[in-house]
C-alpha cells in the first residue's frame, strides 16, 4: 500500500462530499480544507491513525460557493486538491 488521496467525490458538490486516503504505516496525518487564499477552513484529521485506507465527510452547509483546497500531510506525503462547492 502506499500514500493516496483521492478526488472528492461528488465533485462538484452541495453540501457535503466524502473524501478518501490511505497511508500505508501508522502515523500523524493532517487534513484539512483551505479556501483559495489560504486560510483554514476545516480540519478534518489532525492526529495520529493507524495504516489503513479511511473516508471522511466534509459539510460546507454553510460556506459560499467557490473553489476549495484540500490538503493531506503525513510523515513523507503530501497532497492537494480542489474541489467545487456549488450552491
């Protein structure tokens, strides 16, 4: 197994999606949602997990439409991607 983050699915959406990732050894992982000029929106994950493959649900109920950055980090990953709130 290795490190993945996947593309939100639905995207785009209103108003939740799910989000999906594996790590492949247990340890600190980081995710969290970014509007596009970088400020925290969310933290979804900030601790440490065991190694497997794992799916959160993001609500965005009540952000405005727009362009969203998610970001994982573990120990030697790191990972972006956007997604689409529409409304």
């Amino acid at each position: 197994m290795t490190y993945e983050l996947s593309q939100n699915y639905p995207n785009p959406f209103n108003p939740s999606t799910k989000i999906q990732f594996k790590i492949p050894e247990d340890g600190f992982v980081s995710l969290k949602i970014y509007n596009t000029i970088g400020e925290e929106i969310a933290s979804l994950v900030n601790g440490f997990i065991t190694t497997g493959k794992y799916s959160v649900e993001f609500n965005a109920g009540n952000l405005p439409s727009g362009l969203y950055i998610y970001r994982m980090v573990s120990q030697n990953f790191s990972s972006s991607k956007k997604m689409l709130l529409v409304r």
